[in-house]
C-alpha cells in the first residue's frame, strides 16, 4: 500500500492541471486499510462519459503506487468528501 505523501502528491498534481478540484482519501483512517479509497470532485458537472474520463486519469495516476484502489466520482458539490 502506497503511503498518504505519495498519493497526495499524485494527486494534488491532478488538481494543479484541473483534472480534479479536491479529493480525499482513507489512508488516514485509523482502522487498518483493505483498500485504498479515493473520492473526487471533477471541476464541473460532467456526464458518464466524462466521469469515466476522470476516474481514468486518477487511476493511471495511482497506478505506480497502488493497484487496489476505488475511485468515486463526487459531484454533490459538498467541501467535504469523506462518506
């Protein structure tokens, strides 16, 4: 498993080139992790297609630092993502 500074770089640069506008993780959950759990917010409404799109770039994101991994797509528009 990939440690939270890894992941978060990788993923604050998706947020620099606004592929996404903020995440969260549970890697800083306290209970030990089966998997890793990435939640998104694209930086506008998108449709299925588009979503897929994002959910792509996280993953070839992550992909060098973990391959277990679920990516959920959030476009509540809520601040916070946590579940």
């Amino acid at each position: 498993m990939a440690l939270w500074g890894e992941v978060n770089v990788a993923l604050n640069r998706l947020v620099a080139a606004g592929v996404i506008t903020r995440f969260w993780t549970n890697l800083a959950a306290r209970k030990p992790l089966m998997m890793l759990h990435v939640v998104v917010s694209p930086p506008e409404p998108v449709d299925p297609e588009g979503a897929e799109t994002i959910r792509s770039a996280v993953a070839a994101a992550l992909e060098p630092l973990t391959d277990d991994v679920t990516i959920t797509i959030d476009q509540s528009g809520k601040t916070d993502l946590r579940p």
